[in-house]
C-alpha cells in the first residue's frame, strides 16, 4: 500500500525534488505541484539527465526524456532504498519497458495531463521520504555496531540469535556476570532498552538490505549477523558482526530548515 506524504515524511526536514528538463513549462508544473504538497519541498533543476546528483534529502527525482536525451542512467538503476526516479517519456517505442526495466519507480507516457503528473508527485515524494528514511537508518545502524569491541559484537549476535546469558558465559567461557556488562553496554552503544528492541533493529535492517539487493546472479552481502545469504553458499561464520558499506551522501542533517 503506497504511503501519502504525512504518513512518510519526516517532521522539520526539508527535502528536494531533483528535476532534469529544459521545458520550462514543465519545470513549473513541478514547482507547482511540490509547494502544494504538505510540507516544504525545494526544486532543484538539471539539464543533464543522465548525471544527476542526489543527497540523503534528495525525495526524488523526475527526468524529462522529452527535452533531454537519456533515462537518467546515473539515478535509475540504483537499488532501494535509493532516490525512486519518475521518467516521463517521449512516447519512444518500447521506452516505458526500458525505463522500469531499468529501475525507474514509474514511467508517465504521453499523451498526459498535468493532473496526471500530479497524480503521481505526492506518491513519489512519500516514496522517497520513506527511503531518505530507511538510509539514515541504514548509517545509524552501522556507525554504532562499527563502536563495538569484539566482546560485544559476540554478545549482541548471540543475543539476537535469542541465547540466554547463561548460555552466552557457557560458549564465550566468560562468567554470567561479565555477559550481563557487555550486554548493558551493546543496549547502549546500539541506543535501544533491551534485547527485543535490539533484535527488532537488526531485523529491520536485514530487510531493507535484502529488498536493497540488485537482481544479480552474484551472491549477496552477508547480513549484519553473519547468516547464509539467500542465494550462493554461506560464508564462513565470522569474529564479529562485518559492517557493510553504506553508500557516503554529502547530507545535511535530517532536521535542516529550508
């Protein structure tokens, strides 16, 4: 079910809508649209389609093929949850195929009307939201399990796998005493309560790493506890937790005024 845009966006955060045309009418339609949705949204605009940067407040991006050549090679065939992109056509045979092969989040194909598009920009804007979102999560996460020792990283792998502390004291050969620390300090280095909160998290990474993944032939990435991918062989059990790299964006804070 899609999201509207309350529902997704962050509260104070100002976000963009990347647009690549030369059409200026068009352009202005999109400005339009963005300042009617219920937040602030700043346009910024591109005349090369295929080399469109985006940041961690980018919500999304609109290419224009209709006054631009390309399909916005540099944004569309990147994975969830990166900047969804709208691809409005100029009615090329076999372009919409192309473009949602490609990964575009969707395709608007003329003939078109601008309620049409307007149809399509508040899902899209939420969409990307929703993403922007899921990528803070992302680099929180990591940033905070790459603070653990490796005392600790053992901890919290056992303890997401459900393992009492006896149990963990039992295959560390550490005393229950010294599980019980190393617990209290992986709650709060990882910044949740207790351990379901903790293991709520990690779950929640694991998916939107695994919906994340390009539809390759490759094995995946191992995920954040170390279990088999879902296809290939499993790699062998490691030390500790592996971080996984997180793509670097030039963000601002999430709470960036306008």
């Amino acid at each position: 079910m899609q999201r509207t845009f309350e529902e997704s966006s962050h509260s104070g955060s100002c976000y963009e809508v990347v647009v690549a045309s030369r059409d200026g009418e068009f352009i202005s339609t999109v400005q339009a649209l963005a300042a009617s949705l219920p937040t602030q949204l700043q346009v910024r605009v591109t005349a090369d389609a295929d080399h469109v940067e985006t940041n961690g407040l980018t919500a999304a991006v609109v290419v224009d093929r209709r006054s631009l050549l390309g399909l916005g090679g540099s944004v569309i065939a990147r994975p969830m949850p990166e900047v969804p992109v709208l691809c409005v056509l100029d009615g090329a045979e076999g372009a919409a195929l192309e473009a949602l092969r490609r990964g575009a989040w969707d395709v608007l194909v003329p003939p078109f009307e601008a309620r049409d598009l307007q149809r399509l920009m508040e899902p899209l804007v939420a969409e990307g939201v929703r993403r922007a979102g899921d990528r803070e999560l992302i680099k929180d996460f990591y940033s905070r399990l790459n603070a653990l020792t490796d005392a600790e990283s053992e901890v919290m792998e056992a303890v997401c796998d459900g393992k009492l502390n006896k149990q963990i004291a039992r295959e560390l050969n550490v005393s229950i005493r010294t599980v019980e620390q190393r617990r209290r300090r992986v709650f709060t280095k990882m910044d949740v309560p207790s351990a379901v909160p903790l293991a709520c998290r990690v779950s929640e990474v694991r998916t939107i790493e695994r919906l994340s993944r390009p539809a390759t032939l490759s094995p995946p990435p191992a995920d954040p506890l170390g279990h088999a991918p879902a296809m290939g062989p499993a790699p062998p059990a490691p030390t500790r937790m592996p971080a996984i790299a997180v793509p670097t964006y030039s963000a601002a804070p999430m709470n960036q005024p306008c």
